[in-house]
C-alpha cells in the first residue's frame, strides 16, 4: 500500500501540490524565519512599518548580552543536568520493565501493567499538587533532585519498550538461555541490542519533554540556582519586558539542543509521536 | 543487579549449587523462579510510577474532599468543595474555555491536516521534506513558542504591522482565545497531519482505482472515499486537540494569564492559580478530579481508536 501511492487524477499536478504544500511550509516556516531575523536587527526594526523582512545590519551583540542578562549559563546547564539525568533513569527503567512485560508471565502482572498503562493516561495536571507536597515533605523543592525523579520513570516509556520487545521472537531468547546465559544477560546480550533504535527513540523524546517541560520547573524552582532554561526565559521576558531581540537571541540558542536532537533523529521522533498517540 | 540475578540460572544442576552456598535463599521451582525474575525486571519501571503517579493520584482524591491552605492541618469536609465548584462561575467558565479551545483547535487542524495529508499522498515527487518542517515546531519548546508569538502578537508588533491592523491580539476578549488557537495550530499542524496521513494511506488503491474506471474525478474519489474512510483519524485529532487542551497551560500562562479578565483561563492554568497563587489545595484538588476523571475519559476513547486503527 506504501509503495506506489495513489495518483488523485490529472488535476492534481505536481506544480499545484507542490504550490499548496509550499503555503503551508511557508506558514509554518515564516514565524521562525522572522525570529531569527529579528534577532539580529533592532527593536526598532521589528517594530517597524511596513515590515522589515530582510535584515539591513546584523546585531550579534543580542546574543551575547542576552546570554549575560540572566545566568544563562547555570539555567543551560541545570537544565542539561535534569534532562540527561531523567533520560537515563526513563531508558534504563522502561528497558527493564519493557522487557519484564514482554516476556516473563507472573501472578499480578496484569494489575502492574494496569498501573502502567493508568500511569500514561494521569496529565501531569492532575497531580502535580501532591506532588508539590510529597516533594516538599522530602525536603526536595528549590532542588535538582526535585526536578529530576518525580520525572524519572514515565508510564509512556514502559508501554512503548513493552510493545517493542513483545515484537522480539521468544526463540532468540531461548536459544541464549540454552547456551547457557542468565536472565540478566539474555537481556543485555540479546534484547537490548535488538532494542537499540527504540531506545535511541525513546531517550530522544525523553531529553525533549524535559529540556522543554515549564510547568514542574515553576513549581519546584525557588531560586535561579536551581533555574531551567524555560524558566530563565519566562523570567527574563517577565523582567526585561521590551528588550525584545535579545530575549528572541536567548529563546532562539534554547532550542539549538531540541534543534540538533531532531536534526539527527527526525525520523525516530516523529514515527513515535504519531504510532504512540501521545504527544511528549 | 548481577547478585541478584545469579541465582536465577536457567540450569537446574548450576541454580541448585548456587542455591545450596546461599542456604538462605529459599529453593524456588523453574517456574517460581522465572516468576521472581520478571518481577524484577518490572520493579525499577512500576515501583516509581506508583510512587510518583498513581499515590499523588489518590491523594489528589483526598485532598479534593478538605480546606486546606498548606500551613494549618488539612480539614476535612466530604464533598463540600464540588458542591462549591458546581456553582462557581469561574470554574464553569473555564470549563467552557477549555471545550471551545479544543474545537476551536481540532476544526482548522482537521480541515488542513486532512489536505495536508492529501497532498502528501498524491504521489507527487520531492514532498518528503515537508513533513520534518510542518512537524518542528511540535519539538520547540513551548515556551519558546510562546515568547516568539507574544512578540509577534504585540500592539505594534509584526503580525499588526503585516496586516495593516491595530488588533490588541492578546489583549482583547474576542481575540485572545483565537489568538492561542491560532498558535497552537500553528504547533502541532504537522503532528496532525502525520496521524492523518496514516489514516490517508490506509485507504486501499483498489477503491480508487476502481471508483476512477467509474468515471469519477478527484473530488469524487475524496468526497466519497478518502473522506468517510478517514473518520477514525478525523475523530482522533478531535481526541487529541481536547486532551491538549485540557493540559494547556504555558501559551495563557505565558501570553494572557488567563486574561483578558477569564476569556482564556482554561482549567490547567485556573488550577495551577488556584493551588500556588490562592493557596487553595482543596478547591484546586477538586478540579484536579474534574480535569483527571475528563482525561481518563479521552484516554480510554483514543485507545479505543487505536486499538480499532490497527485491527
């Protein structure tokens, strides 16, 4: 069915597709474009009329003062610190668990997999307020460690290890077990490699959703010690209110690691925002 | 780890030896312990969630049935705060928001994923690489896009001066909520239209081909066979946009707070203000029960959708 698609008639010409496909790209693209324009005029410029769409001087200046109006540098690197940590601990769990799910039976493995599954579908809205307690009664807020493991496992990771695995033949496992392996290296020998390009998927959304995740930084952060890149930009909006190119400088280094993650991974991320059903 | 698998080896003879140097270790059958590996092997995923997703749950429950204001004791009081939430207008509004947002979201997702996805499958050659550029800005953070968009929105900003327009975009009632609409289209466009094209693609040739020897044109073949056969993908962006709706809480966050005056304080960010500006834990606890039983609703309808797209 993928192979040869269907052609809708002779009306639609690759010129016209092309052209509409063309207007929606630009649309999209347009917002963008503009930000990094606009980051390196003026403020006078971005406001200006008719609109300026080409830069008349570049101002690399925006970005390095933006990048010094704020600790910047300890926003990137505790956000760098949570994001690593919460996608380590999200594949190394979800790889355990996944294969547990896929391939052992025991009394109770229905209820757990219930959790799991119940665990996906919870927003993070609904319990984020005794989170908040929880967290503060273990002495966590304004912390990294607060930041890092109310995050650390995620249902949708388990789930989507679990089906993976489910796909990996039981005699490949059986024939290492017969060669003598134990359980513990049938997984590390056999499942993981096979489960490589998942994993890769799977700690590619994991690092996204927590470099970009605003609303439990808010809550937890008290101080710009322990302040994320998301956080310092609200602030430095919120503070900083009309220095607009700078804040768009700032804004715009921000999504250089979510650019580069999807640069090399696009194809990986999209195929599992859309079979998975939930959006990171 | 390794300790703790060791005695778990699938020979008997090598399990035994291990099992007779650690008396301790009570002798388990094959099957036992196979049984004890899995679970394991589950633990380090299910013991966390339980902690920090389903126990946070249930004490969502709990608190939603006290006044509590974070420094005094809990006081409980049944049900007391959704009887307050039935009747309070700001929460039933917001409850309104929430619902408009999520079609105002899913119609024009719907209309231009579905062309989008069309397009895409028309068989016209180089129209790869417009996927990976609809789609990014679904991976930007979303408070990147919104400050961005706040500054395009402004007064004397870009999207005014582009227009010729003097609309205060954010700033007032009837356009505001447009305003978060258009961006969050803007957002998740190419997110949309992937989980269309899907749909798109699993129409089978054949009733094309055989609807063209009938003599029918494009419009027909998408009229009376693309269209009806792409419902469930139809159904599921309207899934999907409510659930993002009912957790949208950066763009009025960031770009409104909520105003002007409530026309986009959606349920997120009324609990969010309710909990952490007010102090009100029980009253923001009871809507995040709203919010919770709402999505759990939406979950079990998309699995549904899912589970009925791959059969």
């Amino acid at each position: 069915m993928r192979g040869r698609r269907v052609r809708l008639g002779r009306w639609t010409t690759p010129v016209a597709v092309h052209l509409m496909l063309g207007l929606a790209a630009l649309a999209v693209a347009v917002p963008l474009l503009w930000a990094v324009k606009s980051s390196l005029g003026t403020n006078a410029e971005l406001q200006a009329t008719p609109v300026q769409w080409l830069p008349t001087s570049l101002h690399f200046e925006n970005y390095t003062e933006g990048l010094v109006a704020q600790p910047f540098s300890t926003y990137f690197l505790n956000s760098f610190i949570v994001a690593v940590a919460v996608t380590i601990t999200t594949v190394v769990a979800s790889a355990l668990a996944g294969y547990g799910f896929a391939k052992f039976s025991f009394p109770g493995r229905s209820l757990l997999f219930a959790i799991v599954i119940v665990s996906l579908m919870i927003p993070f809205q609904a319990i984020m307020i005794p989170l908040f307690i929880q967290v503060r009664s273990y002495g966590w807020l304004d912390s990294l460690v607060g930041l890092i493991i109310p995050g650390a496992v995620s249902g949708f990771g388990v789930f989507l290890m679990r089906q993976f695995m489910r796909g990996i033949p039981d005699a490949l496992c059986e024939a290492a077990r017969i060669d003598g392996a134990s359980e513990f290296q049938v997984f590390w020998r056999v499942v993981l490699p096979l489960a490589r390009s998942s994993l890769a998927a799977l700690a590619a959304l994991t690092f996204l959703a927590s470099w970009n995740n605003f609303l439990w930084p808010l809550i937890v952060v008290q101080s710009t010690r322990t302040m994320t890149v998301p956080l310092g930009l609200a602030q430095f909006q919120g503070t900083d209110l009309t220095n607009y190119v700078e804040i768009i400088a700032v804004s715009l280094v921000a999504a250089i690691p979510v650019v580069a993650l999807y640069v090399v991974m696009q194809r990986q991320i999209i195929t599992s925002f859309a079979t998975s059903g939930v959006k990171g | 780890m390794t300790v703790a698998f060791s005695n778990t080896r699938a020979s008997d003879a090598a399990a035994d030896t291990v099992v007779r140097r650690r008396p301790w270790i009570p002798r388990l059958t094959p099957a036992r312990r196979r049984s004890l590996v899995g679970l394991m092997f589950v633990l380090p995923g299910v013991a966390p969630l339980c902690l920090f997703v389903i126990y946070p749950a249930f004490n969502s429950l709990w608190l939603s049935l006290t006044d509590w204001d974070l420094s005094a004791p809990p006081q409980f009081q049944g049900i007391q705060n959704y009887l307050d939430l039935a009747a309070n207008q700001q929460f039933l509004h917001s409850v309104l928001t929430t619902a408009e947002f999520a079609v105002g979201v899913a119609i024009p997702s719907a209309v231009l994923a579905f062309v989008v996805a069309v397009l895409l499958d028309a068989g016209v050659r180089f129209t790869a690489w417009y996927l990976p550029l609809l789609f990014f800005p679904a991976v930007l953070p979303s408070v990147v896009s919104a400050i961005l968009w706040g500054i395009m929105y402004q007064g004397n900003g870009v999207v005014n001066n582009a227009l010729g327009t003097r609309i205060g975009w954010l700033t007032d009632p009837t356009w505001a909520l447009p305003s978060l609409i258009i961006l969050l289209v803007w957002t998740n466009l190419g997110y949309y239209s992937v989980i269309m094209l899907a749909g798109v693609r699993g129409v089978p040739r054949e009733y094309y081909e055989a609807a063209r020897t009938d003599g029918a044109g494009w419009f027909q073949l998408i009229r009376h066979i693309t269209l009806p056969l792409v419902r469930p993908a139809l159904l599921f962006i309207l899934v999907i946009a409510t659930a993002d709706s009912l957790t949208m809480f950066v763009y009025p966050y960031l770009l409104t707070r909520g105003g002007p005056g409530d026309a986009t304080r959606m349920l997120s960010e009324l609990i969010y203000e309710t909990a952490f500006s007010f102090t009100n834990i029980g009253k923001a606890a009871a809507m995040a029960i709203v919010l919770l039983v709402a999505a759990l609703s939406i979950a079990a309808v998309q699995f549904r959708l899912l589970r009925s797209s791959h059969e």
